[in-house]
C-alpha cells in the first residue's frame, strides 16, 4: 500500500498542480508577463520619487520580479524550466548575469505535484490498481526537477526501486512553452536583440523530447550500467524494464551522500574521485560519443563504504557526431600547442563566429577560450581550490559583451559539451580538487 504524507490538513507549500493544457500555460506566463511589468512600474514609481532617472534595466531586474520569474516557472516545469537552463549555459558569454541568477532559482524551488495528481498519473501509467503492484510507495517524492519526480517504492520482487514519474502535460507543451518564454525573454530586454537563439531555441526543443522519452532514456541507462559494471569507480542503477512506462522510468535504488559533501574527506579522495569524473567525461566524448550533458551536482551521489560514484539521470544524454567530436580534439590539440591559428581554423570549423583575422573581438575570443581551457592546458596538477578562473573569465566576459554586432550563438554540440565541461570544473572547485586534468586529456587527443 502506498504511504501517504500528504493527505493530513498540513499543506506541503512546495506542493503544487502542473497546469497541463495550453492555455493554463499560456496564462502562467501572461500572469509572470503582467506581474514583471507591474512590478517595473511600482520600481520606476520608486526611483523617479527619490530623485533618480530610472533605466529600464534597473527596473527589470530587481528581487521581486526575479522570484515572480522563478516562481511561474517553477510551477510550470518543464520546457518553462529547462529553456532558461540551457539558455544560461554560457551565460558569461553573451547573457546577462541576472538572468542566470534568477534561473538559477529555479534548481532550489523545484515544486512537485500533489497527491491527487500524482494518483492520476500513476494510474494511467499501470491501471486503477497501481497500488498493488508496489510496496510503501512514498508520495513524497526524493527529488522534484523539471520533467519529473523521484518516489521510492519496493518493487514486486522485493527489490528497493525508484520511479522517475513525468508531469502530465510536459512533453507536449515543450513547443509552445519553449517558444512563449523566449518571446517574454525577448519582450523583457533580458536577451539582447542582436542575438540569434533560434538554432539554439529548436535544439532545445529536439532535446527536452528526447529527455521526455523515457523509453529512450531507459537505453541510455542500460548502456552506461553496461558500460560501467566492471569499473568499481562507479555504480549506476539497474533499468527494470517490465515497470518502467512512456511517463515512468523505473530502476533500482542506489543510496549515497551528495556529491559535495567529499569536501570533508581527505585530499587525497577528493582528487581520486574528481580525476574518475573528469576521466569519464572524456571517455564519453571521445570514445563513446555519447554524453550525459546535465552536470547538476543532484545527479552525482558518493558511497562512502565503497568510495563509489553513483552516476544518476541519463535524459539529458547526447549522441555527438563524429565530425564535431574530431573538429573538437583538434581544437584541444591546437590549444594544448598554444597554436592560436590552428585553433581558430578548428573553432570556425565547429561552427563558432570568431570575428576578423587581426582583429581585437579574434584576440578576445581566442583569450576566453585559452582560458577557459586553462586547467587541461597547465600542465601537472591543477589546483581548483587555488584558481580564480571563474573571476578572470567572468571580467573577460564583460570585455566580449561589448562586440554586440558580432555576438552568435555558440553551436549547441560544443554549448552541451562545454556546460558539462564546466559543471565538472564547477564541482572541482566546490570540493577543493587537485586533478591532473592534462595528463587525462592527452590521452584522447595525442
């Protein structure tokens, strides 16, 4: 019988119904639209009362319209969520920082659906009587993100399982909402109008599809637990194909600590796992191909009676194609050999806008890339803990923004990549790691 948390008077304020038909959603960012705009006017108001000139971007990006922002989307899940995720992934490079933050939000304040939900879903999924296929199902769920929510359960077999459970509606509002949160995106003045989206736009729509394929993300978690069995590094859940459904992926249930909490141990394990993540990240680019792009520190668990790395959620894997995987190897190669015109040839051959040969928006550019491949370029072990990498980009970036004209979207396979590459610098940095990161690389691209 299902455990039921929630049916008491006490209402879980992170409990809140998907609006599940277009216009619902559609009304949700009218409602985010009105509030945004109201919300310009009362700070407006403020600032001509107090003897300032208000600009528009002042007034836009204040504290309380970045939570109505948050807050809508949040509700809404789905393409709502993802599509400020994805457009932020490089966000020092043409964004605005706030609009990072106030998507950032939306990792925090993940809502999740109420009972009565939940049983619907369910009961689509296995029939009326889901119940009786499991044991203690726990309607609170582990974990509530932007497709899905995680319950824990005991399958039939007696094995302790997790069902990943879609909200109703997302996978087919992810057209609409990705194309209604642009619009407002654009309407507000927090994307800049010289920026072309739209190839970034419609690959967001093609991935947050496949990551709404739960069948076909079972095959990405079968792969990489075979990939994996015999690697004692890592551990990743076993698929149960016989309960999973197209809304709900079913697998074993793998316990750990989060990921960050290695911080407490000593260097040396820190290093030791840092070096398998950062070793597995090239493996999957360069040997198989095949990424799992969503660095969140949530899909990463540590087994401290093992020492093993729980690898989790494999939606957000990507097929990459062998010319890109190639063309990106040689633009490692180049930088490794501090080759600025054999980077440049490799970057404009994967598809970025690198600007006039001699000119100072190339220099920039070029230096934002070294840079941003500083801890494979140095060579022994590159100490996180130590870098301020992410303050000299972030100043660098400031530098870049002001080439407006020449601004283009980054080809999505190296934005993909680079957000993994990063969250991967990022969680290096969290846990105070020293990873010989060049040594890891060479192995792939000499």
């Amino acid at each position: 019988m299902a455990k039921d948390k929630n049916d008491k008077n006490t209402k879980d304020e992170r409990q809140k119904a998907v609006p599940t038909s277009r216009a619902g959603r559609l009304a949700r960012v009218a409602r985010m639209a009105g509030g945004v705009a109201g919300g310009m006017l009362a700070e407006g108001t403020r600032q001509l009362r107090a003897g300032k000139r208000p600009r528009a971007r002042d007034m836009l990006l204040t504290p309380a319209n970045a939570r109505r922002v948050a807050e809508q989307l949040a509700t809404m899940r789905g393409a709502a969520m993802k599509v400020g995720q994805i457009l932020s992934m490089d966000t020092g490079d043409f964004l605005p920082r706030e609009l990072a933050d106030i998507l950032a939000r939306l990792r925090a304040d993940a809502h999740y659906m109420p009972t009565q939900q939940l049983r619907k879903v369910m009961s689509d999924a296995y029939g009326a009587d889901w119940e009786q296929l499991f044991y203690g199902f726990e309607m609170k769920p582990l974990a509530a993100a932007s497709i899905g929510q995680v319950h824990r359960t005991v399958a039939p077999d007696g094995r302790e399982i997790v069902l990943k459970v879609q909200y109703p509606g997302v996978s087919s509002s992810f057209d609409s909402d990705v194309d209604n949160i642009a619009t407002l995106l654009r309407m507000s003045g927090l994307l800049p109008p010289e920026l072309n989206i739209q190839p970034l736009l419609e690959d967001a729509k093609r991935q947050l599809k496949d990551e709404a394929d739960y069948y076909k993300e079972a095959k990405f978690l079968e792969s990489f637990h075979e990939l994996l069995q015999d690697d004692d590094r890592f551990l990743v859940p076993q698929l149960l194909p016989e309960l999973t459904r197209s809304t709900v992926l079913a697998m074993t249930y793998v316990s750990g600590k989060p990921i960050e909490s290695i911080v407490t141990l000593p260097q040396e394990e820190r290093d030791r796992v840092m070096t398998a993540l950062v070793e597995l990240m090239f493996m999957e680019l360069f040997e198989l191909r095949m990424v799992q792009t969503d660095p969140n520190f949530a899909n990463y668990l540590y087994r401290g009676s093992s020492g093993q790395i729980v690898l989790l959620d494999f939606g957000a894997t990507r097929h990459f194609k062998a010319g890109f995987v190639n063309g990106y190897r040689k633009l490692l190669a180049a930088a490794l050999r501090d080759d600025e015109d054999k980077l440049v040839q490799a970057a404009e051959r994967i598809g970025y806008a690198m600007g006039d040969e001699d000119s100072q928006y190339r220099a920039l550019v070029l230096e934002l890339f070294l840079l941003a491949l500083e801890p494979l370029r140095h060579e022994g072990v590159y100490d996180f803990a130590r870098s301020d990498m992410a303050r000299r980009m972030s100043r660098l970036a400031e530098d870049v923004a002001d080439y407006r004209d020449f601004w283009q979207a980054p080809p999505t396979d190296a934005m993909y990549f680079h957000r993994k590459l990063g969250g991967m610098f990022l969680l290096a940095s969290r846990v105070k790691a020293r990873v010989d990161v060049n040594s890891l690389v060479r192995r792939f691209i000499d």
